[in-house]
C-alpha cells in the first residue's frame, strides 16, 4: 500500500565519468513508475557531475508543444560519459604524452576546459535555471570570496540577476581542482571565481534538505499548499561509487605537500560524503522516519575509480556492477520499491 504523499527529494554525487552510476538508478525509477523522474520528484539536486545530471534531467523541451516535456532522454545523457567523456577527458595519445602529462600535471590543471565547454553549450546552448520544469539545487564553491555558492530555482525566479545559464552552473560546479581551472562569471552582481562544489559538499543530500526547511515560505517547497515538515519529505540520495583507500597508509607518513596535493581533494570530495550519509540516516531516524530516506550506491575497485577515466571498459565495468549491485541485487531492489511506494510513487 502506498504511503502518504511526501516532498520528494532526488540528490545526486559528483563524481565525473561515475555518473552513469546513478543513472542506472533513475532508468529503474522511470521504468517502474511510468514518469520521467522531473515528474516523481519536485526537487532535484547535484553536486559536479551530478549537478550536469540535475540541469539535465529537468531541462525544459522549448521545441514542443507539450509544457511538461523533458529535452533529453536518459540514452542521450549516457552518450554524454561514454561518447563526449572521451573529449572531456583525453586520454594521452602515447607513452611519451603520458609522461609529459604527468609532469604537466603538477603546475596545471589537468584538461583543458574547452572541450568540456563545447559539450555543455551542445546540450545547454543559452537555456538557463528557469528553463528547468522543476526546482534544482546546484553546489559551487567561490574561492573569490570563500564561500559556498547554491544555484537555486527558487533564487533565480525571485532575482533575475541569479538566473544563470546552465552552461555557467554546470562549469562552476564541476570545476574539479587539478582537473579543471577555475570557473570566472559574474552571477548577482558579483564576480565568482568557482570551483568544484564536491570539495565541501560531494553529496548534496543534507544541503537540499537545508534548502527546502529554510525556506519554507517559497511557493514550490510545499506539500498542498501547507508548510513542510521533515515528516513530509522523502529524499533518495544516489552515489557514484565507493572503493577502498585512495591513499596508501604507510607510504603516506613520510609525504610532503607535493605528494598530498593529489590525494587530499580526493580525500577531501569522498570523505564527507560518508559524514553526510550518516547525518542524514541520523536525523531521520530520529523523527521515526527511517523509511524516508534511502541512500543508493555501489563499491567499486581503485583501479575504476579515477573519475577522469572515460575509457570504455571502464564505462562497461561502472554500468554492469550498478546493475548487478542495486538492479539484480533483491535485497537492495526491494529498499528502493519500498521507498517508492512510502514516497507515494508506486502502488
């Protein structure tokens, strides 16, 4: 039997080319459904990658003629990691590019951005945060002044200056230290240098509950038109993978900071995404409503886990154990169908 109706929360990691992950999930939830996820959550939020996959989930089909038609389908956003990955991470050519590139690393940022730019203005062109059918929450992170930046629905149809392109949102959120350089725009009337909102805020789960109980009054966080209370939120919270130590224990005792530049944002995007899990499960369980929150993801091995790898035995490999650990998993298949059914999406 179905639940009660709930505000549905969908949340969704960073984590590069391990964005097919969770859209394995998102097939599933359509398929059993019968709706495109825009239509079964009114919130969706994401982080880097997930961010990309927030926009691109919601964004609006201006060409047709139906109001609530979404651009993409989920093939096409799939396209994006196994066919466009390989311009947006370039693999070096030969082996002395891969020495070169190592080197090169260490005083440049990775890839050059102009790829990844020609991807997004593909799929964005000039569509901004208002083209989206439902409210988003996109993390950033402004080294310009040192703070955290959320690209809003809610903001950007109360202040025009805030309603920026979905090009903009999508680079500022996923401009990864060492991967990408920084991300310069103005958005409010400000100058924003951004970078990858996964340093501080990888799972964006906690953030989009903040967002939608901190702002009660706004006309789309309600549940017919009364106040929300955590009671009436469901949130499923998607990660993109999880391995075992990305640093070598004993070998990292005799490090410097040339040796922990690489490994600590790794660190510092995978390490706070367990904190935020357990917050989550915490805060829930102490309102009594373990069923309303779900967190989805899979383990993965170190050698899959670079999110710059976009060969496509790797692609292969993240697609058949999202499947194999969630899809063809009863146990975990059974947690998703039971939180769709508390969320009022099934029967």
């Amino acid at each position: 039997m179905a639940g009660s109706p709930k505000f549905k929360i969908l949340a969704i990691d960073g984590g590069g080319i391990r964005g097919v992950v969770p859209l394995q999930v998102i097939r599933y939830i359509e398929s059993v459904t019968k709706r495109e996820i825009h239509q079964s959550f009114d919130l969706i939020a994401g982080t880097s990658t997930g961010g990309i996959l927030a926009s691109a989930l919601t964004i609006q089909d201006r060409s047709s003629v139906e109001a609530n038609k979404r651009k993409y389908k989920l093939d096409d956003l799939e396209s994006i990691y196994r066919v466009r990955g390989k311009e947006i991470f370039p693999a070096p050519s030969n082996r002395f590019m891969n020495w070169y590139t190592a080197f090169t690393n260490w005083i440049q940022p990775q890839f050059n951005p102009n790829n990844l730019n020609r991807v997004l203005i593909e799929f964005f062109g000039d569509d901004r945060i208002s083209n989206c059918l439902k409210p988003i929450f996109i993390a950033s992170y402004d080294i310009h002044r040192n703070k955290p930046v959320f690209f809003t629905f809610r903001e950007a149809s109360l202040f025009p200056d805030r309603n920026s392109t979905l090009v903009e949102v999508a680079r500022a959120t996923s401009a990864a230290p060492t991967y990408f350089p920084t991300f310069d725009f103005h958005y409010a009337s400000e100058r924003l240098i951004c970078i990858d909102g996964g340093i501080y805020m990888n799972n964006p789960s906690l953030g989009a509950l903040v967002e939608v109980l901190g702002n009660a009054d706004y006309k789309h966080y309600k549940l017919n038109d009364n106040v929300l209370q955590i009671k009436d939120i469901s949130l499923l919270s998607l990660g993109t993978g999880h391995s075992d130590s990305l640093v070598d224990g004993v070998r990292a005792n005799g490090w410097g900071k040339l040796r922990w530049l690489k490994p600590v944002i790794d660190l510092s995007t995978n390490g706070p995404v367990k904190v935020i899990d357990n917050q989550m499960e915490t805060i829930f369980k102490s309102f009594s409503l373990d069923s309303n929150y779900l967190r989805v993801d899979i383990y993965i091995q170190n050698k899959y886990s670079e999110m710059s790898d976009a060969r496509d035995s790797t692609i292969d490999y993240l697609i058949k154990e999202a499947k194999s650990q969630i899809l063809n998993n009863d146990t975990m298949k059974l947690k998703i169908d039971n939180f769709l059914r508390e969320a009022g999406l099934i029967d």
